[in-house]
C-alpha cells in the first residue's frame, strides 16, 4: 500500500515535470529570469541568512528574510502558479507551502505561522481527514491556482525556526536543486564588504609544515592603507592549504551572514573558486568535508577549507586546480591571495606572503594513534560489551584511528570531532534488566555536560538499537515519568463561548513526546503542537466544539510509551 502510494505520488510528480517541459522554452543553466518575480514580502528586504550560508550538515538553501520580530506578515505569490506541496511538520520548515511557476522555478515559504484563508481550508480538511497536525500533501496541478502578488500565506515561526522570519528558496521545479533567490534581481541593500576573522594555513603532505608546526596554524593579518589585508610572512614546507572564517553583514541589520564566493589565487593563478549561485540537496551534507569539521566540534566555528579535503565530492567549485593545494619548494616565494565577495559584489582581499623554507618544528606532530583503525569504505563492526556498533561502508569521509570506549551501561564512540555521512547502528544489550524494566528503557546520547537526549530508539525483545549519525557517549536511560499536560488558558467547568483558542501545556522530562491526540465529546479536533514553547492550540473556528457543555480529552505519550490522560469540562453556546 505504501509503495503503491509512493508510486503515485512520483507518477504525478514526473507528470507535471514533463509538462513543465513540454510548456517550456529551454532553460539555459546560468540564464535566471531577472523581472519575473515580486518579494514575497512588502517590507525592505533585510537578511537574517543567505543562500550557500554554512550550516549543521548542509548549505542554506534559502534566504533567511527578517519580519521586524514579528509574526503574521502577509506573504505573497512572487509570481502566478499553483501550489504544488503543503507540508505541516513539528520541525524542520514547520509550515511550508511550494508554489510551481509557469517558468520552470518552484518558490518555497517557510516556518509560516498560516496559509490563506483558502489554502487553510484546504489543509484543514485533510488534518481532519488524517486526523493528524502532521501532514503532507501534493496538490493536483491547477487545484490551488494563485496570482501574482496574491496573499497565500503569513509569516512565522513554526518549524525549527529560532525567531520570527520567513524561509524563502526558489528552486528548479525539474531538478529541485534550490538557487540563490538574488539572482532573481531582489533587491537587498549591501554596502558592506565581507569580514574575514580567521585564516589558517594547513600542512597537508607527510612532510609538510607551516611555521614550525606540523599542525594547523592561525596567522596574523592587518588591515593595509588600501583597505586590503595583509598576513604576516609564512614560512612552509611541502605541500599545504588555506582555511578562512568568514562572514557577511548586509545594511540594516548586524547579522553574520554567509558570502557569495571565494576564490584563492596563487602567483595570479586561480587555485580554488567556489560560489552559491546553486547545489543540490544530494550533495549538501559534504558541508561536512568543506568545514574543518575538528575545529567545528571544538570551538563551535567553521573554517571553510580552500582545498578539497578526503571525502569531498562537493560540485560547487568553478575551478580546483591541484586540488586547491599549494606545493611549497624550498627558496622559492608565493603570493597567495584570497578574494572574499558577497552577492552585491563587495570584495575583502587577503594576501599571504609564503617563504618555502623548512625550519625544525616546535613540537612534534601529535600521535592521533589509537587501538582501532576505520578503513572508511570498509563495512565495520565493533564489540563494545554491553552494545555493539556497527558502521556501514562508506560511513566516514575517511580513514581515522577511532576511540572506543565501555562503561556500565554506556559506550563511548569517539566525539565530535569527526563526522558521520550515514547512520551508523548501536544495539544495546538489555538482557540484564525485567521486561517491565526495559519498557522504559531508550538509548540516551550525552553531550558535554552529560546531559542525556532521546535517541530514537527502537526495541526488540531484549535488545534496543538506535540509528545515528553523531559520533559521543550513548547510555540506556529510564523514563519512568508520564508526560505532564495542563490547561493554559481555561478552568475546569468554566464558560469559554468568547474563546477563540483552547490552549494546554504539554512536556515530558525526559525521552520526550511522541504523540498526542484530543478530541471534544469524543470527536477527534486538531491541536496545533508547538514544540519550542509546549503548547498544543485547538481553534474553536474549526466548530466541532458546537454543543452547550464540551468533554475535552487529551492523551499525550512520550517516546517509552508512558501516557497522560487530560480530562475538563468547559461551557459554549
Ligand atoms: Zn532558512
């Protein structure tokens, strides 16, 4: 049933590409329709996130468009066309809509707090219908048809959004691969030249160093006369490259924000040259090998590196030459330059003055050695007592010595430090604990501070397995304790006939909720789960609650599968 399901929806979904195709005039790949859309908002335009920005396991596919701290911002069709998807989810873009163009290009609104009144009812019905918040569907080719300038939505804050704005991304409706919306010819106001706060210079070869160290350095760089940078001199030896941490502020707002391009020249030659016109989501996660991923677990700050690094298969460089490393040969000079640049063109420039000479290292290369050697494109399994782990082909960008490590009831596997492209299996051994202790049994992983989070946990007879791509210390936990749920906003037995919403608190302290559902005088209604503040939100618009005295029942269960009953009476007429 499912796959038949699944088999339909990418029937539709190769249908209305190749119409798309056949309504077409080919779409040059670097040809962006200038005048073609409007700003789906009607305020200035002001940036909270760019296209390409780096981030947690992939490239910001959108732009981040800030909406004055507040939410219910009218949200307009950039151009005519129908909605194509509509998606409700507790995370990620929250409440989305996606819009075809006759053009060939797809826009996506996200974290939205609402649709329109149409497209509301719309959704609505299929909640209803699924009996679910959590929904996602795929409307007919022309059922929600929409102008040009057309309200379809309003700003929010729903998903995994960390404050009010809308997520925006135009994309290839056939490919899907996202785009940079500014190609668009939205205007963003940008005066300001991109900041470079760090530059690091990387030995690479067996016998390579850069001033003296074997490891990565920082360097020194100051602002000259002419508005450039300027790093003092670097002495190396063999083969080497460059990080840079960088950022781009736009006018009128203070945020870090990521740049357009970078491009790293060596005695006038291009050596490297990236830039975030598009990607594809196939590709995003190699973030993971651009970024010093090491430097990225410890400090919490990216390093973009200007070489391909193990692992990379990144398609987003406009030239590589040898890799975008620098072989340095004794006596001989290199002027290394990067260019740093933002969409509106504002270019920073670093130059870096290397000597190749080999000098006796300050300390010796430190011995990552361990136990335990991952060939990354092996298969590989390991025995850790109380659980086994096992990491698929091709898991790691590349081979590394792994830490592993056995306690009561946890196991250490390496850190942070290193990251992981697939999931990876962790089965615990559970064996030792009764049936009714092990049903509230999960696999918890710890951070820094030892505190445990839910890892989703799937169990089987006396063994339980969790599938992750995070690297650190997992331990079984118990949650012995039902979700807590209580009334916002009413009393037990009280008269709510002016009440627009019915609003609860819902949390569980540890393994986290897994699923809710309410109904009124047994009538299953939508509750609007809001994650980030506990809050679960019934409309009384949506008028089931339509006789005099109303029974609210809500059962809400955490993820070992403890469960809390919420019973009240209240009065409407
Ligand atoms: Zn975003």
């Amino acid at each position: 049933m499912f796959n038949f399901v699944r088999t339909l929806v990418a029937m539709r979904k190769s249908l209305f590409a190749l119409l798309l195709l056949m309504t077409l005039p080919a779409l040059g790949q670097h040809e962006y329709p200038v005048d073609a859309f409007r700003p789906p908002l009607d305020i200035p335009l002001v940036l909270a996130g760019t296209f390409g920005e780096l981030r947690s396991n992939h490239f910001h596919s959108g732009l981040d468009i800030k909406t004055q701290q507040r939410e219910g911002l009218p949200v307009y069709a950039i151009g005519e066309g129908t909605v194509s998807r509509i998606k409700i989810s507790h995370w990620g873009y929250g409440k989305v809509l996606y819009l075809a163009h006759p053009n060939g290009y797809t826009s996506v609104y996200a974290h939205l707090q609402k649709f329109s009144p149409a497209i509301e009812a719309y959704i609505k019905k299929i909640q209803y219908q699924k009996q679910s918040y959590e929904v996602e569907v795929f409307p007919d080719y022309g059922e929600l048809r929409v102008e040009k300038g057309e309200v379809i939505a309003f700003s929010g804050n729903s998903g995994s959004s960390s404050g009010p704005h809308l997520h925006f991304e135009i994309r290839n409706s056939i490919s899907e691969r996202p785009t940079n919306p500014l190609l668009y010819g939205l205007e963003v106001r940008d005066a300001t030249s991109p900041s470079i706060v760090e530059v690091y210079a990387y030995p690479l070869g067996p016998d390579a160093q850069a001033n003296r160290s074997k490891s990565k350095i920082a360097l020194n760089f100051t602002r000259q006369a002419d508005g450039t940078y300027l790093a003092d001199k670097l002495h190396a030896a063999g083969t080497i490259g460059f990080g840079v941490d960088v950022y781009d502020r736009q006018d009128l707002a203070a945020n870090r924000n990521g740049v357009f391009s970078v491009r790293q020249l060596v005695n006038g030659t291009v050596y490297s040259d990236l830039d975030f016109k598009d990607f594809s989501f196939a590709e995003t996660r190699y973030i993971n090998t651009l970024i010093d991923y090491e430097h990225y677990g410890k400090y919490n700050k990216r390093i973009q590196r200007l070489f391909r690094a193990p692992g990379n298969r990144l398609n987003i460089y406009n030239t590589l030459q040898n890799d975008g490393k620098i072989d340095i040969a004794e006596g001989l000079t290199y002027n290394v330059e990067l260019e740093v640049r933002d969409f509106a063109g504002n270019t920073t420039l670093l130059r870096i003055p290397v000597e190749g000479k080999r000098e006796p290292l300050d300390e010796p290369a430190r011995d990552p050695r361990t136990d335990t050697y991952v060939i990354a494109s092996k298969p590989n399994n390991y025995d850790l007592g109380v659980a086994k782990v096992y990491f698929p082909a091709n898991t790691f960008y590349e081979d590394f010595y792994i830490r592993l490590e056995k306690g009561q009831d946890t196991v250490t596997i390496h850190d942070n430090s290193v990251p992981a492209h697939r999931n990876f299996t962790l089965t615990f051994d559970a064996s030792g604990y009764t049936p009714e202790q092990r049903r509230q049994l999960f696999i918890a992983r710890l951070d820094e501070r030892l505190r445990p989070s839910y890892s989703s946990t799937y169990k089987r007879g006396a063994t339980l397995t969790t599938r992750t791509r995070y690297l650190g210390t997992y331990t079984l936990a118990t949650d012995s304790v039902a979700p807590q749920v209580w009334a916002r906003n009413f009393k037990e037995n009280q008269w709510l006939t002016n009440y627009r919403y019915l609003r609860l608190h819902i949390s569980d302290d540890l393994s986290g909720i897994d699923h809710y559902s309410a109904r009124i005088n047994g009538e299953w209604i939508l509750m609007e789960y809001e994650p980030k503040s506990n809050t679960l939100t019934y409309n009384f618009d949506d008028k089931i609650a339509d006789k005099t005295q109303c029974q609210l029942e809500v059962v809400v269960t955490d993820n070992v599968g403890n469960s809390t009953t919420f019973s009240s009476s209240f009065y409407r007429k």
